[in-house]
C-alpha cells in the first residue's frame, strides 16, 4: 500500500507538471518585454518521400498575451487538390497552464478561399481561433499536411511576426540522399543538424530565445534580416508536370515551356485586326503603344486563381472572347497581340508592392513573384507594360513594380532584369493655388496641381471616378474640415514622363478662425506631413525606398488692412536625408506661402534614425506653422 501510495503521488505531480509545462511564469522575463505573444516552442517537419509526395507536419504553441496577438494563435491552413490536410486538432490552457478544452478538424471553419478581388479560385481554407477572452492563454496545435507536388514547399520563417518572441522553434527537412536539394538559410548562425533516419537524409535548424521585434518605421525588407531557410528540390513534380531547375535560367525556360508556349495563340479575326490597326506605323514602340491601348479597351482585369496552381494563364483566345483576364492573362494576351506583328516581349514575373523586393538574384524558386507584367525588349529603348491597368499610360510602371529584379521568361530560358526607376526630382508633385481671404474666414480659390512619374498615380483614382464617388474620394484625399469641391478637371498626359493635372475650385468654409480683432491662418493649406516616431533603441537601418519632391506656390488675397504679426518667415533644413525650405512674406494685400520638400531614397545606418526623425519631425512641425493676421 506504502508502495501503491508512492507511485499515485509521483502519477498527480506528473500530471500536474504536464498540465502547468505552459504556465506563463516559466516563460523567460526577455522574451515576455514587448510581447503581444510567444511562441512557446514549434517543429515543423517536411518529409519528402516522393517527388509526388511530401508530409508537412506541424506542433505550435503559442501563448497570447492580449488581443494584439491573437493573430498569431489562430491557425489558418488553405488547401486544394494538390494539397490535402491529413489531420487538425489542439488544446487551450490557461495563464498556468492547466488544460481549458480541446479541439478537433470539425470545429475548424472551412470555407472558399475567394478572395474579394478574384473571380475563380481552386482553394479552400480551414481557420480556427479560441473564442478567449481572459489574457494570457496558450493554444496548441498538431497538424498534417500532404502535398501532391515537390515545386514549392513552405519557407521556414521562425520569427515572422512583429512583436512576437520565440523560445524554441526548429525546423527539419527529410529527402532520399538520390535527390538533389537546394538549400538556402538567410540571417541563420552556425550549420544545420545532419542525421540519417529510415535511410533518408535530414537536416534540422533550430532557433531559441529570440527577443519580440517591434516595428520601426522606414525598415528594410524583413527578408534582410530575419532568419528563413528556403528549400528547393532540383527535379520536381507539379500538377503532373515535370521538370527540374538549379538556377533561374532553368526555372524561366520551365514555365515557358509547360506554361506559356502553347497560350499564345489567337484567333485569325484578331491577327488580322491588329495588323490593320498598326499598318503604317513606322516603329515597333509605336505599334506596340497602339496595341497597349485596344488592350487596356478591350480587357479588364479580374483575378483567376485555377489551373496549374494558378501559375498558367488563360489561353489568349480566352481572355480575347472573355474580355477580361488576370495578370497573368493580361499580359500573356498583350504578349500575343505583339507577336501577331512581330514584335518580341517577354512574360515578366516580379515581386510587387509598395516595400520594393528583388528576386533573389542567387537562390531560384518557385515561390517567389507575386505579379507579372510585361517587358518589350526594343533597340536601345526596353519598354515595361503593367496591363492589369485600363488608365495608366504606355510604358508607365509605378512604385508597385519599379526598381526592382524581375524574371524574364524567354524560350531561350529565364533572365533577370531590372525594372526601370523615377529620380526624385521626376517623381513631383507640383502645386500653384490662388485663393482669396474672406472677412468671415472663408477661403476660395484655384488650385492647380501636377501629379509626375512616380508620384503619377496619387490621384489617378480620382480622376478616373465620377459624380458622388469623385467627390468622396476628394474630401478624402484632402481631408480639411469644411471644404467644397466646385469645380474639378483633370488632364492627362504621355510624354516621356508621365503627367496627371488636377485642377479644382474649392471653397472652406470657416478656415481662419478669429478672436479679439486676430485672424489664425495656416498658409500650408494641403500639404502637411506626419512625423515618424522616436525610438529611444534603433535596431533596424533606414530604408527609403521612393524618393520624391513636393513643390508648393500658395497664393492668398487677404482683406484690405490686415497685417501679418511677426513679419515674415523663412526656414532652410538640409539633412542627408532630404532638404525642405518654407517661407511667408506679405506685401500689400498679398500673401505668399511657398515649400519645397525633397525626400531622397537610400539605406542609412541605424544609428541616424534619431537625426532622420528630427528632420521629418521638424518638417512637420513647419508645415503645420499657423499664421496670425491682424484685422485693421
């Protein structure tokens, strides 16, 4: 009985010890500062067993200490045809790790995965998240995933998310030694793990204790400096296309061949309609610029996820009958088109957004590029085409797509190439206003402002719209308590640089407020810059990634009489960063405000954020400099 009485006892605290190993307190003090969540451990496992066949599973869990993390406890898994989830399920504790509840895959939600832009999409998704409302938790989760192909498996990115430390996460990758796998472990110390298990070769990464990461505005692309490890086998297998790549010559020449070259074909009606569209055209940039636009008439874009993985693009004839395409089609349609004149282009696909990103110049894959556009390679003169877009002109790519590595998919084989780039004093934007000072404090007047090359497509959205939605889409962009649109123009044009012309009549009710005979006046009546925050610890250097220049001429009439108290004003700041000059003078009844704000694009090191704050921060603060005006 002594002996029973033993073994029970050691049986309670055994269970308790489990049920409290996610006890909050255990947690290391480093990890818990500035935390919205920990990553308490995490083994993800790839097993390749077949180029067909690869398990991907994964153990998580994940501690969230308020409402700001409960992103990163809930699970998300797509999946399709190619894709099969094997099995789900997980618990949830409490702040002291004693178990609250389990769950299984029927309480996953499962849904399409149609996004709210795409028309046709092949994928599914299973998301869960526990309905908790007391902080902290801890969410555990198990699950197995099969892929049906060998082309892309999931990138290993431990410490993905801002604000969200990590205390144990490792990572391990399981082949035949008879295949050939590429590796490539970014901002990762030392070498990975080899074993051999079952006859297959494993490699495993591991990571503990990563401190949570907050954000820092002006940031380089989180690639550059967080861990990831990429893997990609040589010969590969996908929607039962075969084919096998180590460089990205390799990989472009693939996809034209199994997934462009037998696209392009239109119908004869088509052809002949292009070449009489083009016939005494003398050059091929011409021809071409004339077929951008029956494009951009004919087409629209609509996003279509299906096919080989929603790599292959619609058949040119369909997109021709249809009317509408993704970027893929789109292009590959454009593409088309050129050939049915002879003109060469090439399929380009590149990595968009506004957080400029390169392909990775030395690590191939298949995963990376998220867009595709179009690159005509003409003499001395290569020309880029963004055809997902009925209003942007010829030749035009913005900050979406720009300066950046992208590949060319050409019969001869991929090519990487780089997108062209706007300088900073192209990309300007350029504003004379005329405005005439009521007695009662209202403003009206003319405005004229010039949208250039990267800073084109500021209001092109509003210049495309109409009526009410015009309008709200104004007051928006110039969000100014009172303001009234009177009259608005827009003029578009296509010379080498690109250029959008707004011009408005406006009225603001009650915009200089007055009191005991003063009138308080900002002269900066449109262009006022918020200034990024101080950090005390910079850890991450300063990336801009778009230089540009803003010119402002703001002219005013004021009653007759009023005095301008304290004079003129004039201020000059020249950083490394940029430059920004403001003045105010006043003769007579004129008033004149004119600011110019040059931003330049770069990396600058960590340790100048503090001087790179002061600046914006400064400009700010001068930008919103109020006048005070006299009345006789």
């Amino acid at each position: 009985m002594r002996i029973l009485s033993v073994m029970l006892a050691i049986g309670i605290v055994c269970q308790a010890y489990g049920q409290r190993s996610y006890d909050v307190a255990l947690i290391p003090a480093m990890l818990r500062t500035r935390a919205d969540a920990v990553v308490r451990h995490e083994s993800v496992a790839a097993d390749m067993q077949s180029r067909n066949k690869v398990l991907y599973r994964v153990n998580q869990a994940v501690t969230v200490f308020n409402r700001a993390g409960e992103n990163k406890a809930r699970l998300v898994i797509f999946y399709n045809k190619n894709t099969v989830i094997k099995r789900m399920k997980g618990k949830v504790f409490d702040d002291e790790g004693y178990l609250m509840g389990e769950f299984s895959q029927r309480d996953f939600v499962d849904e399409s995965a149609v996004s709210n832009f795409s028309l046709y999409e092949d994928d599914r998704v299973k998301h869960f998240l526990p309905a908790m409302t007391d902080y902290p938790y801890t969410v555990e989760y198990t699950y197995e995933v099969e892929f049906k192909q060998n082309l892309i498996i999931p990138a290993w990115r431990p410490d993905a998310y801002p604000d969200v430390a990590v205390m144990h996460s490792e990572f391990s990758f399981s082949y035949n030694p008879a295949e050939e796998v590429r590796f490539n472990a970014k901002n990762y110390i030392g070498e990975p793990a080899v074993t051999t298990v079952d006859g297959h070769r494993r490699l495993t990464w591991q990571v503990k204790n990563l401190a949570a990461r907050r954000y820092e505005p002006y940031g380089p692309d989180p690639e550059s400096y967080k861990v990831t490890v990429q893997v990609a086998p040589v010969a590969f297998t996908y929607y039962k296309q075969q084919g096998s790549y180590v460089n990205w010559e390799e990989l472009g020449k693939w996809q034209y061949d199994a997934l462009l070259a037998d696209g392009l074909a239109l119908p004869e009606r088509t052809i002949q309609e292009a070449r009489a569209m083009v016939s005494g055209l003398q050059t091929d940039k011409e021809k071409a610029r004339a077929l951008y636009g029956y494009m951009q008439r004919k087409t629209r874009y609509v996003s279509v996820q299906i096919g080989i993985g929603g790599f292959k693009p619609m058949v040119a004839s369909e997109v021709d009958r249809l009317g509408y395409g993704d970027c893929k089609g789109l292009v590959n349609y454009m593409q088309a088109l050129l050939a049915a004149v002879d003109i060469p282009s090439y399929y380009c696909v590149v990595e968009a957004g506004r957080a400029r990103r390169d392909l990775q110049s030395d690590f191939a894959g298949m995963a990376q590029g998220n867009h595709v556009i179009l690159c005509l390679p003409l003499p001395n003169d290569t020309t880029w085409l963004e055809c997902t877009n009925q209003h942007i002109p010829f030749g035009y790519l913005g900050s979406f797509t720009d300066d950046r590595l992208v590949l060319a998919c050409t019969p001869d084989g991929g090519r990487l190439m780089h997108t062209p780039r706007f300088r900073e004093e192209e990309s300007a934007q350029r504003r004379n206003a005329t405005f005439t000072l009521r007695p009662d404090g209202t403003l009206d007047g003319s405005v004229e402002t010039v949208f250039a090359a990267g800073q084109y497509e500021n209001h092109l959205q509003i210049a495309e719209a109409t009526g009410n939605e015009q309008q709200q889409l104004l007051k928006t962009a110039y969000d100014i308590d009172h303001i009234h649109f009177n009259t608005v123009a827009y003029k578009k044009t296509n010379n080498s640089l690109p250029v959008l012309t707004e011009r408005l009549l406006v009225t603001l009710d009650r915009y200089a407020p007055q009191q005991d005979g003063q009138v308080f006046f900002h002269p900066n009546v449109f262009n006022r810059r918020g200034g990024p925050p101080i950090l005390k610890s910079r850890t991450l250097p300063i990336q801009i990634d778009h230089g540009y220049s803003d010119e402002d001429r703001l002219e005013f009439t004021v009653p007759a009489g009023y005095q301008l108290i304290g004079g003129a004003m004039e201020n000059v700041i020249e950083t490394e960063f940029g430059k920004y000059e403001a003045s105010l003078k006043m003769e007579g009844s004129k008033m004149l405000y004119c600011s110019k704000f040059v931003l330049h694009s770069g990396t600058f090191p960590a340790d100048r954020y503090t001087a790179f704050s002061e600046f914006m921060n400064r400009v700010s603060a001068l930008d919103a400099y109020k006048a005070v005006l006299m009345k006789p």
